[in-house]
C-alpha cells in the first residue's frame, strides 16, 4: 500500500514511499520459505550449476557436428555404391560363366553328334567291307572252302536216299582232288550236278525232304540288309530322342 506524505511549511515538496509489509505477494513468501527450508536442511544437496558456453566454443561444438555428419554420411554413400559395383561385377562375372558353359555345352553336344555320325559311318563302312570282302575270304579259308563243308557234311547222310548236289564247275575239278569227297562223288546216293550260276564258293544240297544251299552273294546281301535296317533303326531312335529333348 502505498501513501503521499506532504510536509507543511515547507519549500520542497516529496513523494515518499512506504512499503506495507503485511500483504506481500506470494512468490516472495515463496521464495522465504525456501530459504528457510535451506536453512533448516544443510544437508540437502544443491542442483548443479547451469552449463554456460561461450560464443567460440558453440561455433566450434557445431562445425564438429557438421564435419560429423557429412562425414558419415559420405562413408554410408560410399559403402553403399561399393556394395551396388561388387553386386554388379558378381552378376556380370555370373552371366560371362553361364554364357561360356552354354558355348562349352554346345560345343559338346555338337561334337558328339559329329563323333556319333563319324564313328556310325566308320563302323558301318567297315562292316560293309569286311561282309562284301568274305566271299574272297571264304576262298582263302580252308574251313571255310566248299570241300571243307563238303567233307563234313556229307558223312552225315547214311544213303536211305537220293541227294542232290549242285556245284560250281570249277569246284567240282578242284573237289575232285579231295579223296574224301571223290570217294562221296561216286556214291550212287549221290547225284553230282554242275550249275554255273553258282559261285566258286556256293553249292546247293537237295533231298526228299529237305535242302541246304550255300551262297555267299545272299549271304553278303542279307548281311547288308541287316546292318541298313539296324544303322536306319537306330538313327531314328536317336532322332526321336533328340526331337523329344529339344521339346522338353
């Protein structure tokens, strides 16, 4: 509460303040009572002191959390694109080894063909000559002579009936050099026939009930029929199986 105080008689005029004690705001007793809790309790232990910086340390406490920043984040950026150029180069590295076995494989498989073909060709010219070759061979063979034939098969007939026997010209001169077959030659059983259509090598063999012949021009024939349809047989079957690969 505040009063004027005026002074009579006087030249100079004064405003004077007194303060009324007796309402004081609430923070002032407040701000008593704290103080008298502090003096009461020594003890009690005093909240730390406010941390101050100066205008040169802030400058400097920002510039670091900056430099640290941008430092970790140029590291982040430049692991990030050593990490995408590794990946890369691995898939490139994945796709060059992928395209050369691809090559490797075809190279294979086209060389196998080429192998397959080869050696089918081979072997099939091969036995084409060693079959068309056996009748010179026949001639050259003993056992495989027709005199050699001859002796052993004509003890198996016991001379209960008429046999024919058709030969080349030429080999019945030559059989006749044989005493086995001459002695057979004038058996009665026995009917000895020349037929020129015959090799030098073949002969026919006829009885009631049977016959047995020997030609090797059929023989030669036959076998390279054999092996045609076999080399045919198989070639398709390896086509089929190509055709169902490739589909798969």
């Amino acid at each position: 509460m505040t009063r004027d105080i005026v002074i009579p008689y006087s030249n100079t005029a004064g405003i004077l303040f007194a303060e009324d004690f007796d309402a004081l705001p609430d923070e002032t007793i407040s701000g008593n009572d704290e103080a008298v809790a502090a003096d009461e309790n020594p003890g009690a232990p005093l909240p730390p002191p406010v941390t101050t910086y100066t205008e040169d340390e802030l400058r400097d406490a920002i510039d670091s959390a900056v430099r640290e920043a941008v430092e970790t984040t140029e590291k982040k950026t430049r692991e990030a694109a050593e990490k995408e150029y590794q990946a890369k180069l691995e898939s490139e590295h994945n796709i060059r080894i992928q395209n050369i076995e691809n090559i490797l494989l075809s190279v294979q498989a086209n060389l196998s063909s080429h192998m397959e073909v080869y050696t089918t060709a081979v072997t099939r010219s091969f036995l084409e000559a060693i079959v068309t070759a056996f009748p010179q061979w026949a001639g050259n063979i003993e056992a495989l002579r027709p005199g050699a034939l001859l002796g052993d098969i004509l003890p198996l007939f016991s001379g209960d009936f008429q046999v024919g026997l058709h030969l080349n010209p030429e080999t019945v001169v030559l059989s006749k050099e044989d005493e086995v077959l001459t002695r057979f030659f004038q058996s009665k059983w026995l009917s000895l026939e020349t037929n020129n259509s015959l090799g030098p090598d073949d002969f026919i063999m006829t009885w009631p009930d049977g016959k047995l012949s020997r030609n090797l021009d059929d023989t030669v024939n036959a076998l390279l029929s054999t092996l045609q349809s076999s080399f045919n047989s198989s070639s398709q079957q390896k086509d089929m199986h190509n055709g169902s690969s490739v589909s798969a």
